[in-house]
C-alpha cells in the first residue's frame, strides 16, 4: 500500500511591480519624470501609507470605518471613503520609491513605463 499525501496549497503571492509617477499630484514627495514607486497589490487596506488606488496615488489613513484619503501636493483636497469601498478598489501599497538623478535615467525610466 502507497500512502498518498495531498499535494502543498499553490499560492501565488502577487509581485511588485515599478509605477512611473507621471503627475504632480504627490509632489513635493514624488515627482513626475523623476520618480518611480515600487508597489506590491493588496487585497485591502493594510496600514497607513501611500496606496496606488484604480491607478492613482493616494496616501491613506484608517480612521473608524473610513479611510481619509488626500495628496501629498497641498492644491488637491482631502477626503475620506467608507472601508468598504476603499477595499473593493483595485489596491496597491507604496513600498519603495525609486529616484531618478539624470537624464540617462530618465531615458530609462521611460523606457521601462
């Protein structure tokens, strides 16, 4: 008689994946054609930071039930979402930022988005 075990769970954990920053909203932090941010996809609100939300960037705070949600640039407002919302967005979180110093790099950065 063979004893057969189950195979292992196959869980695919997500990759990042580099975001060229293209607008100035989250200027002074990050700046468009000079900075890139590393993100990795989450499910949910994980802790307080910068989260790629539908494509934009966000830095984000729980508070309650609601996440408030603003730019780091002073001319955009800030607001708050419902968790539930904020949770069924399509959700990535800031974990690095990458700074491009020239223009060769510049020319790469550009090359990669």
């Amino acid at each position: 008689m063979t004893l057969k075990l189950p195979a292992p769970p196959t869980t695919t954990k997500p990759a990042p994946f580099i975001y060229p920053v293209a607008s100035d909203t989250m200027a002074p932090t990050y700046r468009a054609g000079q900075s890139s941010v590393i993100c990795l996809p989450v499910e949910a609100y994980t802790c307080e930071g910068v989260y790629l939300v539908d494509n934009e960037l966000y830095r984000c705070e729980r508070q309650g039930r609601y996440v408030a949600v603003w730019r780091d640039n002073p001319f955009y407002s800030q607001w708050r979402v419902h968790i539930d919302v904020f949770n069924v967005s399509e959700l990535a979180l800031v974990v690095a930022d990458i700074t491009v110093r020239n223009a060769i790099g510049r020319d790469i950065m550009a090359s990669v988005a």
